[in-house]
C-alpha cells in the first residue's frame, strides 16, 4: 500500500473506501498504518458504487483502483452509467481516474472500454502506467499540462524522490526526469476516439463485460495485440496536451521513451510466457531463448529482458551470448549483484579469470552473505593461484550454506595443495 504517498502533496480530505470491513484493520496489523490516524483521512467501509451513488459530496480527484475486471462485480465500475454519475460528484477542473488492466481485455472489450470511457470524458488521455494502462478523464472542456506543474519534478524533492524509480529501465528511465515523465503520455482525446469507434458501449442495464470477460480471459497475451495492433498505431503527439514549448530534440527522446513504454508491456508478456514455459517444461530452453530474444527485440533497454535471456543463455553454456546481456543489463541498471555474478561467470567460464574476478568482488560488496558467489571466487582465485583467500571463501560459503558440496569439495581440493606446499 502506497496511500502515504499522498502526504507529499497538499489536500484537504482524502476519502478511501473499501467494500471489505476487515480490511482496515488488516491494515492496521500489517502495514505501517499512521496515515490512517490523520484528521483529513476518512476511512469508509462501503462499495464504492453505491457510495458514489448515493453521495452528494463534490471533489477534486476520484481515482478508481478494482483490479482485473473478471472479478465479479468489477466490471460494473466500467460501464457509461458509473461514469456519468462519477462526473457529477467531480467539481470542475476535477478529474476521474481509472486503471485499465490490459491482461484481463481483450482488444474489443479495450476498446469498448475507452469509447465508455469518452462517452463520460470526452477530454481523456491515457497514460502509461505499465500493462496497468491509466485512463485519465476531465471534468473539463480542454486540458493541458502546465510547466509550473512539471516543475515539481525537479524543485519538490519530496515529488523528486517519490518518482525516482523505474518501470522497466534504470537511472536513465527514472521517472523524475522530465523526458521520461512526459513519454507516459500515450494517447489523448482524438486517438481515444479513433481507438473506440467501432466498439459498443458498456452500461449498467446490459452487462456484456461481465459475463465476456470469464470467457475471454487470457493471462500471458492479452495485452499483445492490444499494443502492437492498436495502440502502436494510434499513440499520440505530446505537443496536443502541454502550454510550453519543447524542442526538437526533446521530442524525439519523448517518442522513444513512449515507443519503449509501448514495446515493455509486451516485452512483459512474453517474459510472463517464458517463464510459464520454464516451469511446465525442462526441454524448452530453445524456445525460451527465442521468446525472451523476441522480448529484448521490443525494448532493448528492458533490464529484466536481458537479465533473465542472459540466465538461461548461460545455463546453455552460450558463455559469450549471455555475457553480453549480463553487460547490456548492468549498462541499464548498474550495481544489481545478480548480475555483477552473471558478468563475472561467464568470463570465468571463457577463462578471463583476472577480469571475472573484480566484478566477483564488486557483487559480494552488494551482497556479502551469498553463497554461491563466495563459492565462485574462490574457484577464481584458486585458480590464479591465491589459495589462500580462496579457502576463506570457501569457508564462508559454507558457513552460510552447510549443506553446499561443492563448496566442500572445492575447500578440501585447497587444502590439499596449501599443504602440499607446505611439505616442500
């Protein structure tokens, strides 16, 4: 839970409501919960519907977060008759949000989606927000993104922390920086409305999202088609929704952030296949490499894509091939062990022993008690002929993992040539 996230902006009265009653109290027992003691925050136990529905209050922000829509009831959060009454209760200027779990639609129901969602907000834009799309309506005839807003990104430093983080990339993909920020943007009203023309309307009265989506649900790529075949077609130009100007170099990096936003929700789907894969099928490793291949092919800078290509390519023994996306993730995201791990393996394994061992060394300062490096370096050193500080190695391998045989085994082997050398 991330509510607290909302004490770094300024508002009068936040309400959350949660049809669950226990659900508060969850909260409470498990999750720092201090927000919850705050005067302007009003816990309602209560579907969100029917208090909507029932609710004469008026506000800024109505932000709609119900998980995937084969849920039962959820779907009735989607529907034209829920929206109209949402705007009602949103003062002017005000917007409504409402997260669209792409993995759950299939292209029509998407589609159908955001022509309910325009029937309500015709001034609506969608956002990236990983396969987790946001929809964003205005209670409002026109909408643009002012500088002096965007400006928090850099002078609020508690706004600058909260988005120093990454969806898919590194330090370079942090949200904070402006370029990156502003390549969430995916569609506005035009593109929106060209995406949901020929697809039918969702209402109350006739529920055909609730009972399609049990039949169509499809995990693993659902949101495949949905990106590559419309969204990919119909991504839209930034300049329709900012009061600034921005040059020309700024755009272009602004469109391939939004391309590789586009290209990492599928990429994120052909991993979640490959993974399915590797657990239903010990033979699959050839077309486990073509998929996550297939996924790097969609956004090069995606660190899990290449970290996770680069895990089976090496225990394929194709030493060079994943050493070369063990150096593609560190480039993305530098001082992640696992990989530091990865670099240095494969050039033990190529037999560049004096260049593996520094990146040994640099992932066990990140991560000190891991065994199986510990283990690796003193193969390393063993083998450059430091025997010594090998067997330290291969003791704390041991030490943090007592049942590690090869780690034994390779201490015994030490052992026998540090006495070896003392005989003579």
């Amino acid at each position: 839970l991330h509510i607290f996230i909302f004490f770094i902006y300024y508002f009068d009265l936040l309400f959350f409501v949660y049809i669950e009653p226990s659900f508060f109290e969850f909260i409470r027992d498990h999750f720092d919960s201090k927000w919850m003691e705050d005067d302007r925050v009003k816990l309602i136990s209560e579907d969100g519907l029917n208090y909507l529905n029932h609710s004469d209050a008026m506000y800024d922000v109505i932000a709609i977060e119900v998980g995937q829509i084969f849920r039962p009831g959820i779907a009735f959060f989607y529907t034209a008759d829920f929206y109209h009454r949402s705007r009602q209760r949103l003062r002017p200027g005000g917007l409504l949000t409402q997260l669209v779990s792409l993995p759950s639609l299939t292209t029509d129901q998407f589609e159908g989606v955001i022509k309910t969602f325009l029937d309500a907000f015709p001034q609506s834009f969608l956002w990236y927000n990983s396969s987790d799309l946001l929809l964003i309506g205005m209670n409002d005839t026109d909408f643009k993104i002012s500088r002096t807003a965007l400006e928090r990104l850099w002078s609020n430093e508690s706004v600058h922390q909260d988005l120093r983080y990454t969806f898919w990339g590194g330090p370079q993909q942090w949200l904070n920086w402006l370029p990156v920020f502003l390549g969430g943007y995916l569609a506005g009203p035009q593109e929106l409305a060209e995406l949901g023309s020929e697809a039918r309307l969702y209402r109350d009265d006739l529920p055909v999202l609730d009972y399609a989506t049990s039949l169509d649900y499809i995990t693993e790529t659902n949101e495949i088609p949905i990106v590559r075949d419309r969204l990919l077609k119909h991504s839209g130009s930034l300049e329709e929704v900012i009061d600034f100007t921005l040059s020309a170099e700024k755009i272009a990096i602004i469109e391939e952030i939004q391309q590789k936003n586009l290209g990492a929700i599928i990429a994120e789907a052909i991993l979640r296949r490959a993974e399915l894969l590797t657990l239903s099928r010990d033979d699959a490793a050839d077309e486990v490499i073509k998929l996550l291949s297939e996924a790097v092919g969609w956004n090069s800078d995606h660190f899990e894509a290449n970290r996770m290509l680069a895990d089976v390519l090496i225990g394929q023994g194709q030493n060079k091939a994943a050493g070369r996306h063990y150096v593609e993730a560190n480039r993305i995201r530098a001082e992640e062990p696992h990989v530091l791990h990865g670099i240095a393996h494969t050039l033990y394994r190529l037999n560049r022993i004096e260049a593996a061992i520094p990146y040994y060394q640099a992932s066990l300062r990140l991560r000190p008690n891991h065994a199986e490096t510990h283990n690796h370096v003193g193969l390393a050193l063993a083998k450059r002929g430091d025997f010594v500080e090998a067997r330290q190695h291969f003791k704390t391998a041991i030490r943090l993992d007592p049942d590690y045989a090869e780690a034994k085994h390779n201490l015994a082997g030490v052992r026998k040539v540090l006495q070896a050398m003392s005989e003579r």
